[in-house]
C-alpha cells in the first residue's frame, strides 16, 4: 500500500517514528554495547596480523599485486577468508559506509511511503558532496531516495532518510549499533552519509561483514545491484540516474565484471577510492573489500577488485581460510536466506535490535491512518 505524506504530515510522520525509536532507545544501546573483541582470539587470528595472508595448499593460485593499503575477499555463505591484506586498519569508508547506512535504516522505512522535503532537511550537506538531485518542497517516495543512495551516492538523499528514522545523530547511535550487533569493531560512525568527518573509520573486514549482511536483505540486494532508475525532477516530471558502481555498469572504460551483484563503491579526498563488490558465478558468492589503491589512477579499485575475485574464485578450494567474517559476531549468520542481522540477533547479552524497526512501521501506519481520518487522501505529485 503506498502511503501519502504532504508537508503537513511530514512533522508527524517523523514524531511517531521517533517516539518509536527513543522509546526503545535504552534497548538499541544495549544491542550496540561493544564487549571488546575476545584478546586471545584476536591475538591468534591472522587477520589481525599486518601484511598479506593466505595459506595456499599445493597448485593453489598465487594473490594478485595489489596496491591498496587494505582488501579483503570471502565467501559470502560462510564467511570465510581465503585471503586478506592488514584486514582490520582503520581508514576512512567514503560512500562505502552507506552499506551500513541502509543496514541499518532500510528495515524502518517502507518503501512506498511519501515524503515532502523542507529546505531544512538539505541545510547542512557537506561540501562537494556527491547529490543525487533532491528538491525542497518535492515529494519522493522513499524508495526513490535509496536509489538515490545507491546508485547515485547521493548524500542529499541519506539526509532525508536520516530524518525520517530519528535525526542524524539518532542515526549515528543506530548504525554504530548495528555495527557492533554485526561483529563489526573496527567501524567508528560520525557522519551517515560517509563524508569525510575527523574519527570516522572502518576496515576492509567490516565492509566486508556489511556487504555480506546486505545481500542477506532483500531490498538492499535489489538496490545494489540496479543499473539505472527514474528520479523525480524538481519540475514534477523525472530524470535518469545510473549506478556509479562502474564495475557493475561497465562504464567509463572500465568493463563490466561477469556476475556482479552490486554492492558500493566511495571516493574522499581523504578515503581515497574504496569498494565493496560481490560476484556470483556457478552458485558461489563472493564479497571483496578495496581501500585506497595508492597506484593506477581513479579506476584502480575496479581493476583491483576484479583481480581478487578472479582469484578468489580460482583459489576456492585450493586455499584454507586465514579467518571468518563472523570471529567477532556473537553467532554466525544462518545462510542465504537468513534476516538481516538487526531483525534477527538473539544473543541473552544483546537484546534484539527489531523492535526498533517495529515501531517506526507502526509509526507509519499511525500517519497513515491519521491522514485519512482526518483529511482523506492525501494528493501527490
């Protein structure tokens, strides 16, 4: 059902979807609390460990050359490591942080629900952000804005989302939760959107850990892995957009990569280029984390990422993992088809993060049903 939402609704929609949220704040926190990893597991895994490593087993493909200051490949099933590069150096995401952007916000939000934008809501876009085109005054169906997201990296349309789930600090707090609910300790969140911001940091193996909990979301897999969309024009009519994953659309010179599946590509002046991609091919899926190639010029986080999946798909098999996406997860992800990680964490030390995602779909309905009590349908654009 697609739910309407004008200007005058829009204070209330994000109310009640508030009220949701802070009400169940303490046990979101709680869900986020991090333990501190395990020392002697830290101290004996290899991932932690600096430079390459990669236990091959006799005939086994040697790792490519590779330039960035961190990478990373596993499988996406079970989590293993064939092989990784300083897996755990903490260095600024870029966009590749609106992986656990949409983690953590796409589970609250319907996709058909509506919403003007206020000049407010677009006031405080970083400088020389990437934008997908958002307009005060506009309508957009939340569903346009992750394309926004995705395909366009649009930190205008992460500002709109951030405000539709609680604010933008009450957004930090979540992802920095869902980030700990994933096993993912390396991640420090102080801008959603993945701007460069002083002590935002993440890692290949928590990139890692966040392509892989996307894919297992059904949205976020549809998402990542689209090519071009429509995105509404200020003008009430709307425009084309295309993914700026280039490895995945095959543009600018860079040739498409046979069995892409998405997931996020970045670029800072501080990050550097980063990615995160995964490939399917006979079944078997892979996810690779790029970080800052330091030679090759802009496209060298495609090409890089190209060579790890290639080897990794002629490694399967042929090498033992040097470690598991899940080591620092309280329980490992249940296959597949499993629910994302924030619906699904049963662990007795970190409440269950859904409630969360509960209310704010309550919260919608509570509009929705509202609207129609008390102005009937609400017209859109």
């Amino acid at each position: 059902m697609t739910i309407g939402f004008a200007s005058r609704a829009a204070v209330s929609t994000c109310v009640l979807c508030t009220a949701g949220l802070l009400v169940l704040a303490p046990a979101a926190a709680t869900a986020g609390a991090d333990p501190g990893p395990d020392a002697a597991a830290t101290a004996s895994s290899p991932l932690h460990r600096p430079g390459t490593q990669v236990r091959p087993r006799p005939g086994a493909p040697e790792v490519p050359e590779v330039s960035a200051l961190s990478w990373l490949v596993a499988d996406a099933r079970t989590g293993d490591v064939p092989a990784a590069h300083d897996a755990h150096r903490r260095l600024p995401p870029a966009s590749t942080l609106k992986t656990l952007f949409a983690l953590t916000v796409l589970p609250a939000l319907p996709a058909g629900i509506r919403h003007r934008v206020s000049e407010r809501e677009l006031a405080d876009i970083g400088p020389g952000s990437s934008l997908v085109g958002v307009a005060e005054d506009r309508a957009y169906r939340v569903s346009d804005l992750w394309n926004g997201v995705f395909l366009s990296s649009g930190n205008d349309a992460v500002r709109v989302l951030a405000t539709l789930s609680g604010g933008w600090r009450a957004t930090a707090e979540r992802m920095q939760a869902e980030a700990r609910a994933l096993g993912a300790r390396d991640t420090r969140v102080k801008s959603p959107d993945g701007y460069d911001t002083p002590g935002q940091v993440s890692s290949a193996f928590d990139l890692a850990v966040f392509g892989r909990a996307g894919l297992r979301n059904a949205e976020f897999a549809r998402y990542c892995a689209r090519h071009e969309a429509r995105f509404p024009a200020r003008d009430g009519g709307s425009f084309g957009i295309v993914n700026t994953n280039r490895l995945l659309t095959g543009a600018d010179g860079v040739e498409a990569y046979d069995g892409l599946v998405g997931i996020k590509n970045g670029y800072t002046s501080n990050a550097g280029n980063t990615l995160v991609a995964a490939a399917r091919r006979d079944g078997h899926t892979l996810v690779v984390t790029v970080m800052n190639p330091q030679s090759g010029g802009g496209h060298a986080v495609y090409e890089e990422a190209r060579s790890l999946l290639d080897w990794g798909f002629e490694a399967t098999g042929r090498v033992d993992p040097v470690g598991s996406l899940d080591a620092l997860r309280p329980g490992p992800l249940r296959g597949p088809e499993a629910e994302p990680a924030a619906r699904r964490h049963h662990a007795p030390a970190h409440p269950p993060a859904w409630p969360v995602a509960a209310a704010a779909l309550l919260g919608a309905a509570g509009v929705s049903l509202y609207l129609r009590l008390r102005w009937g349908p609400v017209p859109t654009d």
